[in-house]
C-alpha cells in the first residue's frame, strides 16, 4: 500500500521470512537493492541433487554434457550435485541413456548462502592479536541489511 517499514537485522532466515524488499551496506557502499527472491536466485548457488545406483555412468553422461558436477556423501550413500542445470534437463538426459535415478531435487541456497557469497570479500575489520602461522585467521565482517516489509 505504498508504505515501508525498515527492519535492520542480523537474523537471516527471520528476514528471508518478512521482508520483500532487501537492501544490503557494506562498508559505507550499497551493495544490493532488489527483492529477496532476485537477491538470492542471483548471489547464491542453485543445485540439483541426484542418486542413482548407476552414479559412475550418470557422472560421465552429466560432464559429457558440459555441466559440472560434484560428488558428495549423504550418510554411507554418494550423491551427485550438478551447479546451475534443472530436473527437467538431468531427468530428460538420465532418461535418455536409461540411467535409473532413486532421488532427483532442487535445491535453492538460502538467504544466508547468498549473503555470505556477496559480501564474503568485504571485510571491513580484521581481529587484532591473531598468530596467522597459528592456523587460526579470524575476522570481524561489518554489514547493514534492512529490509521493507
């Protein structure tokens, strides 16, 4: 109705909740003003997760295919994750070369993925005292996000 309410919140997944609009400030410079869908969809990493009892000829069709692909273990069970493809495209190609498939679904980064990826390079505070030949790098990121409801 044409009003805004500013929220500023280090709650990510409170925000991915309430707000529409996500305004994002990082080191005294806009980094993003979109809504949170397009926030997302664009800073953080679609995946698709697929097993399959053939998981050595579905990797080789997938890559053969020019997508990239991943291995992971999920429990004792390895899954494939294949960056920036949809079902439609995994399915139609595993169906294709008569590859069975147990489990086949997008998966969408979070709020908090996106963010993370956008404004991991802007740090603007590095902790003080820290031995880096230690094995311990830690620093302090300072960031303002509001959002409208």
């Amino acid at each position: 109705e044409g009003r805004t309410v500013l929220v500023s919140s280090h709650l990510l997944s409170e925000m991915a909740l309430t707000a529409e609009q996500l305004v994002v400030i990082g080191r005294g410079r806009l980094i993003s003003d979109s809504t949170v869908a397009e926030f997302v969809d664009r800073s953080s990493e679609s995946t698709v997760r697929v097993r399959s009892p053939q998981l050595d000829a579905l990797h080789a069709a997938l890559t053969a295919h020019g997508l990239t692909v991943r291995e992971e273990h999920s429990g004792s069970e390895p899954v494939l994750v294949v960056v920036d493809s949809t079902t439609d495209v995994i399915g139609g190609l595993a169906g294709s070369q008569g590859i069975v498939l147990h489990e086949l679904s997008s998966v969408q980064g979070s709020l908090e993925d996106a963010f993370m990826k956008l404004t991991g390079d802007d740090v603007q505070y590095h902790a003080s005292g820290i031995d880096p030949g230690a094995g311990a790098h830690h620093t302090n990121t300072q960031h303002a996000m509001g959002g409208a409801l």
